[in-house]
C-alpha cells in the first residue's frame, strides 16, 4: 500500500483521551498482524494533532486469504468434476494445468476385451453363413476366394488413402519374406472354400480341428522342435473324434475332406514362415502386404480353372436365380466380413494371453459349428456330434497345455532376465 501523509488530522476534544486509548490499541493490534503503523511528529499549527502515515509493506490479510483460498479449492473441484476432452476422458486440473483421467478402456480391460471377443465370434459366423450361402446358388470357390481377397485389399488402400493406419514403407527385402507368407495364406484360404462348397460348413470345421496336429508335427520334424509327450497325447483325441465324424458324415466326400486337409498344411508352413516374417511392421499393415500378394496368387487359378464356366454358365445363372443387386451385394458383404474377422481375430489376440488366445480359438470354433447346424439344418448322425465334441475336446485340452508351457517359458525368461541385469549392475 502506497505511503501517505497527512490524511487524518486529530483535533483535540473532550474524547481525545479515548482516541489516544484507541490508538494504542490499534498500533497493537496491526502490530501483531505484520502491518506497519507509524505516525508523524505533532504539527506546528495545531497542537496535539498527530497525522497518521502507512507504510508501503502490504498488508497481510490472514483470514481473507483462507477465505479465498477455500474458494479456489471448491471452483478448482467443480471445474475438474465437470471437465472432460473429446474422447469422453475425465480432465484432472491442478496447479493450472489439465491432465487427463484414464480412459473407458483403461477403467474397464475386461469389457473391452470381452466385447473384442463377441465382435470377432459375430462376425466370423456371419461370413461363414452369407459364404455358404453364397455357393449354394454360386459354387465357384476359386473366383469367391479371390473376390474375398479383392475386397479386402481395397479395405486397405482406402484405409492408407485416409492414414488409418499409415502404410509402412516396404521394400524388395521385406517382399521377399512375406511372399511365402503370402503363398500359404492363399492356398490355405482357397482350399478353405472349395471345402465349404462341397461339404456342410461344420464338417469342414471339424477337419479342420486338425490343424494343432499339423503344427506339433512341422515343429518337430521340420523346425527341430522337441514336443513333450503330454502335448502329443492331447492330440489323441483331436484325431479320433474327427475320424469317427468323418465315417458318419452325411454329406462326406473325398473333395470336401481333401481340401480341408490341404488347407490345415497350408496354414502350418504360414504359421512357420511368419515367424521367419517379423519384419518390425505393425499387424495391419503385415496383413495388408500379405493380402496383396495372395491375391495375386489366387486370380491365376480363378481365371484358369473358372474362367471359362464363369462366363458362360456362373454369372448368367447366379443373377437369374437372385437377381445382379443381390449377386453383387453378396459378393460385397462375404468378402468385407472375410478381411473385418482376420482384422479383428489379430486385434483381439494381441489383448490376451497365450491361454485365454487358446481358449478363445476353441471356443470360435464351436461357436462356427452351433450356429452353422442351426442356421442351415444340416443333418448329422448320433456318430457325428459325439466324434465333433471328442475332437474340440482334444483342441482344447492341446491348447491349454502349450499355453501353460509357453507362460511357463516367458516366466522363466523374465526371471533369466533380470538376474543377469541385477548381476551386471551390482559389478558396476
């Protein structure tokens, strides 16, 4: 407070012996409160009259700053209670500046996973139904599975076109390990559907319930991988339950099983070479690269084997039977289902552990398999439904006991780790 002088003149009166006891209380008063009081010499022109002068220390409200500063406190709560960004997150306000609370996904992992889990299920059966569907009125398997592969690449360009996500930058190097990948991916996902145009989509399933069976034996004869005794016993089951499926199966041929079988192979050497493909590229984009080329793998048979069928019979008949919107449609749906599961499976795969990966597999399977006999009626024997269940079983259990391992090996090397890394700090 700036100083000032002679504000105040005191003139002598009957009460000027109560002002001097005033005085002195407040010098005492302001004393104690830090404030600075002092008052100038009396004047020459009028006696006993002493002019008051303030300092220019400030003046230390004590109370009025709690006063304000509960205030602050309560408008800072309300204003950090009623905040939020964009994505719908909670904003923390302290000391002038907003932090952001934990997002939906973070509060809720489980949820989020769990919904992951039923988008990957749904859409897997919705492609396998409309797929199926499909060849009853359009049995080209080749030109589906390229069609299939087609869509999904466009998916893609629209997607870096957009920077959703960004296109990593590939070269000849980076080809030259996908394009195995990619070989397999194709032949597997063609024999896939040449399966299911010949045989009822849960037989095809159940074939293909074999396929852990393949990968314990390319890991053990061809990569060198030791398989414990108890994993290849596990694999018993999945053996006998798709063989007693087989023998009652109404609507069994050799095409149908053979193709099943061809594509279990298949998807076990892209199971191997895509450990030989970790190229440092996020999943989106790995499988963008390898949708590419595997379509450029799967129009050679489409044109060659098809092609002339196509053109003369294939279109004519599929559009007088359901008409060009719904032949194009069709086509459209079957082939965006097909790359949104794949997308999806690897998205949700990547949330989990190895045993709930397992588990997850196992039960996408038997989800296929219910609502393919309930959707299209498929008639199966007494024989059929037990070696299925007999099969899935054995699935489950393999799957359960290489999850086991697998944690067991990554706990082990967690621990390897930081032994070394304690032992190489403390002879520093």
């Amino acid at each position: 407070m700036a100083s000032m002088s002679n504000i105040h003149l005191l003139q002598r009166s009957k009460s000027s012996s109560f002002y001097k006891q005033h005085a002195t209380n407040s010098i005492a008063s302001t004393a104690n409160r830090r404030t600075h009081v002092a008052f100038s010499p009396p004047s020459k022109k009028i006696e006993d009259t002493k002019p008051v002068i303030f300092s220019s220390a400030p003046l230390t409200f004590v109370r009025l700053n709690e006063i304000l500063k509960r205030h602050d406190s309560h408008k800072s709560w309300i204003t950090k209670a009623a905040a939020a960004d964009a994505e719908g997150r909670e904003i923390e306000i302290a000391n002038g500046s907003a932090k952001p609370g934990k997002s939906f996904a973070e509060r809720f992992p489980a949820l989020v996973t769990g919904f992951f889990f039923f988008t990957w299920y749904f859409l897997n059966v919705i492609f396998n139904i409309l797929n199926k569907k499909v060849y009853n009125y359009f049995p080209y398997p080749y030109f589906v599975s390229a069609v299939h592969l087609l869509v999904g690449v466009s998916y893609c360009l629209v997607s870096w076109a957009v920077g959703l996500p960004k296109r990593a930058p590939v070269d000849k190097e980076i080809l030259g390990i996908l394009t195995p990948v990619a070989f397999c991916h194709a032949l597997g996902h063609v024999m896939s559907n040449v399966s299911f145009a010949a045989v009822a989509v849960s037989f095809t399933h159940t074939i293909k319930a074999l396929e852990p069976f393949f990968n314990a034996g390319a890991s053990q004869f061809v990569l060198g991988h030791q398989i414990p005794l108890p994993l290849w016993l596990s694999l018993a089951p999945v053996v006998i339950g798709v063989s007693m499926a087989s023998l009652t199966e109404l609507s069994f041929n050799w095409t149908g099983f053979s193709s099943a079988m061809i594509s279990n192979i298949a998807f076990t050497y892209r199971s191997i070479y895509s450990k030989k493909a970790m190229t440092g590229m996020d999943s989106t984009n790995v499988y963008a690269y390898t949708s590419i080329i595997a379509l450029l793998f799967c129009l050679p048979p489409a044109i060659f084997i098809e092609g002339p069928n196509l053109m003369q019979y294939g279109f004519k008949e599929a559009i007088a039977k359901v008409g060009l919107y719904k032949f194009l449609s069709d086509l459209f749906w079957i082939g965006m289902f097909y790359h949104l599961y794949n997308q999806v499976a690897t998205n949700t795969l990547e949330r989990v552990a190895p045993l709930t990966h397992a588990v997850g597999n196992v039960l996408k399977r038997v989800f296929v398999i219910g609502f393919s006999i309930v959707v299209f009626g498929n008639k199966i024997s007494t024989q059929t439904g037990i070696g299925t269940g007999i099969a899935i079983a054995g699935v489950a259990i393999y799957s359960l006991i290489k999850a086991n391992m697998e944690e067991k090996k990554r706990v082990t090397l967690t621990h390897v780790t930081k032994y070394f890394i304690a032992l190489k700090n403390s002879r520093s």
